[in-house]
C-alpha cells in the first residue's frame, strides 16, 4: 500500500458491497442492483478487488494524478 486512501462516500458504499459479495453474504444480482453495475463490471471489480484490495476502488487518477498537468505561460 503507498499510504492513505480516502474514499468517498460512496466508494465506502460499493467496498463494503465488494466485501459482501465476496465473503457470499450476497449475490451477483443484489449486488447489480445496489451498484447499479453490470455483472461483468462486478466480476471486473471483484478480481481486482482481491488483486489490489482497497486501492482498486477509487478511480486510477484519484492515486495517481496525470504527469500532464496544465502549465501557464505568461509573457512578460
């Protein structure tokens, strides 16, 4: 782990679900209902769930911003 991941509120929400589907507490269709989520997209998640744990959740960008960021140049 690189350090402290903060999550949104609802990026808690679909990690606790993960957790849920993956101990079998609930089934795939629970789980697209509550996501909103297609099953692919939840076996997607899933695996990388248990390959990354928590750091698959938030979006790759919120942990590891763009290298492209915007520079100003202001002529003098």
């Amino acid at each position: 782990m690189k350090g402290i991941i903060k999550l949104t509120e609802e990026e808690q929400r679909l990690n606790n679900i993960i957790i849920k589907f993956i101990g079998k507490e609930i089934d795939i269709k629970q789980v697209c209902r509550l996501t909103g989520l297609s099953e692919r997209q939840i076996y997607r998640k899933k695996k990388a769930y248990l390959e990354k744990g928590v750091e698959s959740i938030p979006h790759g960008l919120k942990l590891n911003p763009s290298k492209k960021g915007y520079q100003i140049f202001i002529k003098i």
